[in-house]
C-alpha cells in the first residue's frame, strides 16, 4: 500500500512539474530556432584599376576611416593634371573676353556708336560663355579629385572584415563590391516564433537570448520588433509556368514561424558575437 501511495505522489510530483513548465511556456514563449544577425556593409570601390596594396588581414577588426586598401592612382593622377591645365586655360580665356568686353564698353562710353549693339552683345555673350566654361572646368577638376581621393578605400564604421579574398594586384571595378565589412555596432537576435506562440508578446517585452557557443553567459534582451510578413511556399510560379502546390494533410495545420527581432541589452566582455551562428530565445510577456 505504501509504495502504491508513493508511486501516486511521484506521479502527482512529476504531474505538476510538467503543467508547471506548460504554463511557463505558454506565458514566456521559448523558441532554440534563433540567429545572430547584424549590418553586412559591402565595400565598393569608386574607381576602377589594380589594386597596390591591401592594409587588413581576414578576420581583422577595423576602424571607421581605417585605410583597406589603395588603388593605383597614376591615371587619376594624369586626368587631375589635365583638368587642372583646362581649367587654367578656361580662366585665361574668361580674362581675354572679360578684356575686350570692357575695352568695348569704354570705348562706347566715350563716343557712342563707336562700337556696334551687335558687337556690344557679342562680347557679353562671350564673357558668359566662358565663365560657363569655367564652371564645367571647375567641375571637372572636383570630379577628378574626388577620383583620386576614391582610390583610398577606407572603412565607413567599426566592425570586421571575414572573407577577404582581395590581394595586391587584382583589379577591381567600380561599383562592384570586394570586401565585406560586419558593422560591430549593428548586432541583434532574430528568433523564429510558431505564430501560436505570440499572442501577448509586444514590443518592449524582456527577453533572455542564450547563444549556442556560450551557453553559459545567458543574455539580457528586448523585444525591438516582430515581423509583419513571411514569403509564401505554395503558389509560386515552377518551371512550367503552373503553381508549386506542396503536399498537405488535412488533419493537421502546421503553425507558421515568425520573425522576431530581439534587441541584446548588454553583451558580456567574454562574448563575441558572429553573425549566422544559433541562439535560444525565451521572451517573458507581462515583465
């Protein structure tokens, strides 16, 4: 009689437990399907042309302004030099017609007639024409520093450079990028959420974000943001033009994962964040 009443009581005990982390469930939703995401920053160069040197290993931390690499400069070297001559040469021009404008307008003040309407306005035109030319030569010569400032490639922000395959030599293209920079300030957590589990969760909640390689520095979170939408898997377009339809039991409605994104608080010393690896997130409603 005495172990059947034992066993009961275990079972009760055990009973308890199990609706005991049921409810904490249901009121704190927990989800292990969570990833460490933060800001890619694509580094692309301005200009084209071989690059001369490389100042950052893989896997380095940078920071902001920091010099990446350098770009031969010699052919944006030679166009600032030419635009500088035409510039020159612009200005010179906009003295000569300046000049005879106003040796024009002299002569006409003292005897008029002496130099024709036609002429009069010939001359106007001609000043402004070359100051037009000196602006366009201006703007030239901006636009080919500005190519000679591009071939310094410095970084925008603090953070990481993974994946550096660029080397001394390549030739990299502008406006295609070639490095990609982690923004360090930029880290947060998104959690996939079944959508039975949000009702109650609002932004603001607390959370505790556990990453999979420092399972034992738990971190403090907030619920930033919670996401509106998700692609859909049935319907799109196959290869023949007909919808992809997937298989589906009638019986049974599997619940879809939101998004969730989860802004981390204060990161421990010891922790290093990195982008793509796993997180366990648990969000405390009501807190």
């Amino acid at each position: 009689m005495f172990r059947i009443i034992t066993t009961l009581v275990m079972v009760a005990i055990a009973a308890v437990a199990v609706l005991s982390q049921y409810q904490d469930y249901s009121a704190n939703p927990w989800t292990r399907d969570g990833q460490v995401r933060a800001h890619i920053i694509q580094i692309t160069p301005r200009v084209t042309g071989p690059v001369t040197q490389v100042l950052v290993e893989d896997n380095s931390q940078v920071k902001k302004g920091q010099l990446l690499f350098e770009i031969d400069p010699s052919l944006y070297r030679a166009e600032l030099s030419n635009a500088k001559a035409k510039q020159l040469q612009a200005m010179a021009l906009l003295d000569k017609a300046k000049n005879e404008n106003h040796r024009a307008m002299a002569l006409e003040s003292r005897k008029h007639g002496t130099v024709s309407e036609l002429d009069l306005n010939n001359f106007q035109n001609a000043v402004q024409t070359a100051q037009a030319n000196l602006a366009a030569a201006d703007a030239v010569v901006e636009q080919a520093e500005l190519n000679m400032a591009y071939t310094h490639v410095t970084a925008p922000t603090d953070g990481f450079i993974t994946n550096l395959n660029l080397r001394q030599g390549a030739q990299v293209v502008a406006n295609n990028p070639v490095v990609a920079l982690i923004d360090q300030n930029s880290f947060w957590i998104e959690g996939f959420f079944k959508e039975t589990d949000l009702q109650g969760v609002n932004i603001g909640d607390k959370a505790q974000v556990t990453l999979m390689m420092n399972p034992n520095s738990p971190i403090n979170a907030q619920v930033e943001s919670i996401g509106y939408g998700i692609a859909k898997s049935d319907g799109s377009t196959g290869n023949t033009l007909l919808p992809n339809v997937n298989p589906n039991f009638q019986w049974i409605r599997l619940a879809q994962r939101i998004p969730v994104k989860v802004h981390l608080e204060q990161v421990p010393e010891s922790v290093q964040l990195r982008v793509g690896t796993t997180a366990s997130v648990q969000i405390y409603t009501g807190v």
